[in-house]
C-alpha cells in the first residue's frame, strides 16, 4: 500500500460514521463564560461601591429668616473618618438659585452629626435643598 491509500481508510469511517475533527465549541463556551462571570463581578463590586458610600446626608428641616437668609438643619452620616463638604442651595420661587453655601466637617469631628447652617441669599428664597456630600473619593454627592 501506498501513502495516500492508507489515509483513505480512516477518512472513509470519518464520513460513514459522522466523525469530524476537534471541535471549537467547549473553547467558546468557556470563554464567554470567563467573560460573563468577569462582568457580573464587576456588577455587584460597583452596586456595592455605590450602595455603601463613605458619607451619606440627609436635610432635617430649614427656615427662611429674612429676605436675605435661610437656616437649615442637615444630618452627616460617615462610615469612616474622612473629610466631607457639604453643599446646600437656597431657592426661590422661580427655581432659581439664590443663595449656596458649602460646609465642610472635618475628619477628626463625631461620624453622626446634626449641623445647623446658615445661608445668606440674594433676595427671598423659598426652599432650601441639600445637594449632598462628597469626599476625596467620591466626587458624586450623596
């Protein structure tokens, strides 16, 4: 027999009996499985990140005093002891910003704490509305 009729043998029972070569298939599988369980990782670290943030605030209540002020009451929650700046707008009737003031509590200051704030406004404000905390590692207020 020669070379090539020796390779026809088993390429005839490949056909007869349906055999074909490695297949790809279990390498796909696989890798888009490492992607999927990469993703949902990422996923639930980010919900966490998000839902536990080092600071969280929260406005008790305010009071327009004058035409030119407002007075409010906010609550400072933080899980660790970092610095936090606090932002509060006043507002008037318009939605228009009047007044703004930005309160920072120090690091080494209670972790639970109720601030009163005074704003000095433009003209009349007819709302108070805190904006929220951030700290160096997180930019967005809380």
């Amino acid at each position: 027999m020669t070379e090539s009729s020796a390779a026809t043998p088993t390429s005839d029972l490949n056909t007869r009996y349906g055999r074909r070569g490695r297949s790809r298939r279990p390498l796909v599988i696989g890798g888009l499985g490492v992607v999927i369980l990469a993703g949902l990782a990422w996923l639930v670290w980010a919900a966490w990140v998000q839902s536990n943030p080092p600071v969280t605030s929260q406005l008790n209540g305010f009071e327009i005093v004058s035409p030119t002020s407002a007075k409010a009451t906010m609550q400072v929650d933080r899980t660790k002891s970092v610095e936090a700046s606090c932002r509060l707008q006043a507002k008037a009737a318009d939605f228009s910003i009047v007044g703004e003031v930005t309160v920072t509590v120090k690091a080494d200051s209670p972790r639970h704490q109720v601030l009163p704030v005074t704003l000095t406004t433009q003209r009349s404000a007819t709302a108070v509305v805190l904006v929220g905390c951030t700290t160096a590692d997180q930019h967005r207020p809380h």
